[in-house]
C-alpha cells in the first residue's frame, strides 16, 4: 500500500511528467509542422470564400449563403458559420437575411486571389489541360504560390496569347504530349 507522502510524491512526478511531455512536443519540429498546415489550411478556406463571394458579386450582383453554398459544394450552415466568422475578421458585410459584400480588405484579398485563379487556369489551359480541370486545379495551387512565381506565370501568359503569331513551339509541345517524340523543326522556325 502507498502511504500519503509516496502519493503526494507520485502525483507531482505525474504533473511533472505531463508538463515535460507537452514542452517536448511543443518544440518538437511536427507540432510546427501542423500549426504551419492548419494556418495554411485556414488562410486556404478564407481565400477560397472570399474569392466565390467576389466571383458571384461580380457576375449576379450579389451573394448570398445560398449561392456560396452551391459554388462551394458546402451545406449552407457551415457557409452561415464561416461568413459570419469572415464578418467578425473584417472581410465581409453580412447581417442574417441579407446579402454579403465584401469590405476593403476583403476586396482587396479576393481580387488578389482571383487573379492568381485566373493566371494559372490560362497556364494549365495553354499546357492543354482541359478547361474544367484547370479551373479545379488553379483553386487548389492558387493559394501557396510565390508572388514571384505568380509574376512569372502572368507573364508567360501574357507572353503567349498575345504573341503576333501562334507559337510554334506549343504546336510541338502538343504533338510532343500526344507522340513522345519531338517533331522536325523547320529552318527559322520558332
Ligand atoms: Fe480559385
């Protein structure tokens, strides 16, 4: 049998012992790791609401829980719950019943995002993704991209559709894609 003064000892080794724990896990490197996965995956859903919500503003002049909950493919009461947590961070403008604008910020954060959507589905298309995949692909990489790399992107973009001519080089790429073999070029061909 233990006496008192070995149980009072036993329970401070336990406290001791549970606080070591969670100092060890908190400077291991996975608990990094998740914080650094959850704050990407939080900054990923506002991004991804505020981006529907300026997309719906901008094509029906307006939005509403309703309309988020389609594009987004998400019951309407978590929509409810993420737009008024959105409201409570300064982003958005909603009162129940109402319909939703977005603040300056807001605005600010979702032209940005909707840019890069834009950039990378053009990219994804000139590569010869199919349109519906490119625009479900550029939401899920729009996201954690360099604005360095989302500099390049919009130029490349830019550099290939307006180009005084079709590039020949993509016509290659394409029979490159579908043959694996590069195909002759001619001389002075781009
Ligand atoms: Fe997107």
């Amino acid at each position: 049998m233990l006496g008192i003064p070995n149980i009072i000892k036993l329970y401070f080794f336990v406290i001791w012992l549970i606080s070591y724990e969670v100092k060890e896990f908190i400077h291991s490197k996975s608990f990094y790791k998740e914080l650094g996965k959850k704050q990407r995956m939080r900054r990923k859903s506002v991004e991804d609401y505020l981006e529907v919500i300026y997309r719906l503003i901008d094509e029906k002049g307006y939005a509403r829980i309703f309309d988020i909950s389609a594009f987004l493919n998400v019951k309407p009461p978590s929509v409810t719950e993420m737009v008024q947590k959105l409201a409570k961070e300064g982003y958005v403008k909603y009162t129940r019943y109402q319909t939703i604008t977005l603040t300056n910020k807001g605005r600010e954060v979702a032209k940005n995002v909707y840019r890069r959507h834009k950039t990378l589905t053009e990219f994804l298309k000139i590569l010869g993704v199919e349109e519906e995949i490119a625009e479900k692909d550029a939401c899920e990489i729009e996201h954690s991209l360099h604005p360095k790399t989302v500099d390049r992107l919009t130029k490349f973009v830019e550099f290939v559709k307006n180009a005084p001519r079709d590039p020949r080089w993509l016509e290659h790429f394409r029979i490159y894609y579908e043959t694996g073999k590069y195909p002759k070029c001619e001389k002075n061909e781009a």
